[in-house]
C-alpha cells in the first residue's frame, strides 16, 4: 500500500516548498578551497544533513569527484581524501545512496552498534571501550584519534594521551590514519587560545610519533582554521561552511561579524529555498494577522498566504522582521506579518505587480546581498547561519540542478 501511494503521488504530486542546490556552485567551492594551501587536503563534512543541503544529494555530488583526476591542479590540492559524517546513521545513508568515496565518522558511536557487520569506514575514536569493540568486531578498522586541544569536548585529554597509546598498542587489528582535535575560536584569528590549541596538538603529534604510531592524516580545524589561520602541523582540513558557500556572522556573540570567508573570490551559497503563494487576500486598516494578533495592519494591504512555517525551516524569529521575494530572483521584497505558524507564514504583497496563486516566492536566497540570504536572516534572527540550514525539514524535496 505504501508503495502504491508513492507512486501515486510521484505521478500527481507537485511540491510546494522546494530546496534547490547548486552542483555547479558546490563543487567550485571545493575546488576554490583546495587551492587556499596545495599542501592541505579538503575533506567535506556532511553532518547533520549536509548542513541542511540534504545528505544523499551533497554525497552524490561530492561522490562524482572519484571520477576526476586525483592529482594536484594548477595551485592547489584537488583530491578527496574522505567524506565526514557525524553519525553511523549518517554513513549507512550514503552507503544506502550509492556513494563509494571513503567516509569518517568523528561523531560518537554506541560501541553495540559496531558488533555487527563489517562496517567498512574510519571512526574517530577517543575511550578505550570502543577501541576495543573496533578491534574485536570490526577488524581492520582505520582509526583517527580525537585529541582535546583545549575546547573541552570531545576528545583525549593531552595528559591523558600516552596511556591511552599504550594501551592501543595493544589492540593489533586496528589502523591509526590519523590524529584529530577542533578549534574553538578560530573565527576569532587574534584569540590567544588558537595558539595554545596549536602547540597542544603539535605536543599530541610528538607523543603519537614516540609511541610508535605513523598517522596519514593530521587534522585540526574546519573553515575558519583553512582561512583565518596557519595550520601547519596540519595535512588536512575537515570543512563545512565554507563548502556550501555560507559566509559571515562566525558566532552568537557578534551577529554582524564577518570573517575572510566573504574576501575568498568563488565561494558561493550553494543552496535557495523557495515556496508559493497558497492564496491571496486583501485586509483593511486594524486587521490583526496569526496567532496572538501581534501584527496590526495600519493601513489596507494585499497578502498572501504561504504553505510553509517553522516546521519547513522558517524560524520563527522571522515573525514581524524577516522578508521573502515574491517574483522570482528579479521580483519584489515582501515583509513577513505575524507569527510565523508551524506550516503557514503570511507576507505583505501589496508592492507586486499582478501575484497570483502558485507565485514562486524565495524564501532563502542563494544571493548574500539579498535581505532574505541565510546569512541576512540569521542576523535577524541573532543567531549562526547554519543553525537556520540544519533546521531545513528533511523531507521538503532537493532538487540537485
């Protein structure tokens, strides 16, 4: 029956809401980030969702790269050495999708979860416990050591480190690939703990080194240690933002703050989100709009309805300061009205010329100058960018042009 509905509705069903990502735009980033330093290799990272761009659709993407040529380009390193995950979940949807590109969870793994078939990826790993159910269960297993440089997350501690590879030492089925940690404040260049973070990972290499290990890969950071740093204990950076365009406001703390992300010439966002208009109306002067009535119009106005709320993706903090584009990439800038509702938002239309009922509206552009791109809206909502991308519902339909 389930499958007599999907075709069903495969024949009949248009979508309302769609997320459009850019091939063409996605895999210029990369190449643009493999030619920032030719001694550093770039590894996408596709956790949560590929930042909301969707998993299998970014992987597929990412995927056909294999068949390119793997040595350098001109100024830069264009292989792939792997695809990050955060989650098994995550690496059996790629598997389940066809991509056949080598994958790293870093994320943590219930070590019940490695008992069974042979799971043919490479795990960060940090406690011994799971080192031990790799070495039992998933022979042959490549590994990466997560070492805590300072942020004080996940991680070995560095005290902690040389007993910990002694102990590995003794597992004899396992194969170190490489040594890892993550940056807490590489946004901010001039923080004195990026240096302390440095050393510490220089003093972790020194000790895998002693103990005998010989990792491929060492590395420490995402977009903002490729950009804003120097990485050179590293090989290799684990980047996220920066591949599917996403630029500006680094952290919580400074919503308007910008980073040499937005100074890298051919880093574009990847992704748009667009909508339609579900139904037109017109109001009067002192009509009041969605739940709480916390929108007044103060003069008569023409609206539309749109089938999308923050269920799809559409913050909630937009109510009553967020802005569509009803019209296309050319069309008019229209205001949000009222508390966005879990499946349905109103905008004011009373500026566009003729709308009528299945209008494209674009939600989120994938310009960054427009009011409504991701990283303007984020602003808005006094928050990071890829907060509102994670958010993106997975089931809205990607469609991969």
């Amino acid at each position: 029956m389930v499958r007599l509905i999907q075709r069903i509705l495969g024949r009949t069903s248009h979508p309302l809401n769609t997320i459009f990502i850019s091939k063409d735009r996605l895999l210029s980033n990369y190449k643009t980030l493999s030619k920032i330093n030719p001694k550093i290799s770039i590894a996408p990272v596709l956790k949560s969702n590929a930042y909301g761009h969707g998993l299998a659709e970014v992987g597929k993407i990412l995927d056909s790269r294999r068949m390119f040529t793997p040595d350098l380009i001109r100024g830069g390193n264009d292989r792939m050495p792997f695809i990050c995950v955060d989650s098994l979940y995550e690496a059996l949807i790629l598997r389940k999708a066809g991509i056949k590109s080598e994958i790293l969870i870093i994320g943590y793994i219930d070590p019940k979860s490695l008992k069974h078939k042979k799971l043919n990826f490479s795990f960060a790993v940090w406690d011994l416990e799971t080192a031990e159910v790799l070495d039992k269960y998933q022979k042959g297993a490549k590994i990466h050591i997560f070492v805590d440089t300072g942020m004080n997350r996940e991680g070995i501690r560095l005290d902690q480190l040389s007993t910990f590879l002694s102990q590995l030492k003794l597992l004899k089925n396992l194969k170190i690939e490489g040594l890892m940690s993550h940056l807490a404040v590489a946004d901010d260049p001039k923080n004195p703990l990026n240096k302390i973070q440095f050393q510490n990972f220089k003093k972790a290499k020194e000790i895998v080194k002693n103990a005998g290990f010989k990792p491929k890969w060492f590395h420490l950071g995402g977009s903002y240690a490729l950009l804003n740093l120097n990485p050179k204990d590293c090989n290799l950076i684990r980047v996220g933002k920066a591949l599917y365009g996403v630029v500006g406001n680094a952290s919580t703390s400074s919503a308007k703050k910008t980073s040499s992300l937005s100074a890298v010439e051919g880093i574009h966002p990847v992704l748009s989100f667009k909508s339609k208009i579900a139904q037109i109306k017109n109001i009067k002067k002192g009509d009041k709009i969605g739940y709480s009535s916390t929108f007044t119009a103060q003069k008569d106005l023409k609206i539309a309805v749109l089938p999308l709320g923050y269920n799809d993706g559409l913050d909630r903090r937009l109510s009553n300061k967020g802005v569509v584009r009803v019209g296309g990439d050319e069309g008019v800038g229209c205001k949000i009205l009222g508390l966005i509702s879990m499946n349905v938002a109103v905008v004011d239309i009373s500026k566009v010329k003729d709308p009528y009922l299945g209008q494209e509206v674009i939600i989120f552009s994938d310009n960054p100058e427009d009011k409504n791109s991701i990283i303007n809206s984020a602003s808005i909502c006094q928050t990071i960018s890829y907060e509102l991308l994670v958010h993106l519902h997975p089931s809205t339909k990607r469609i991969v042009g």
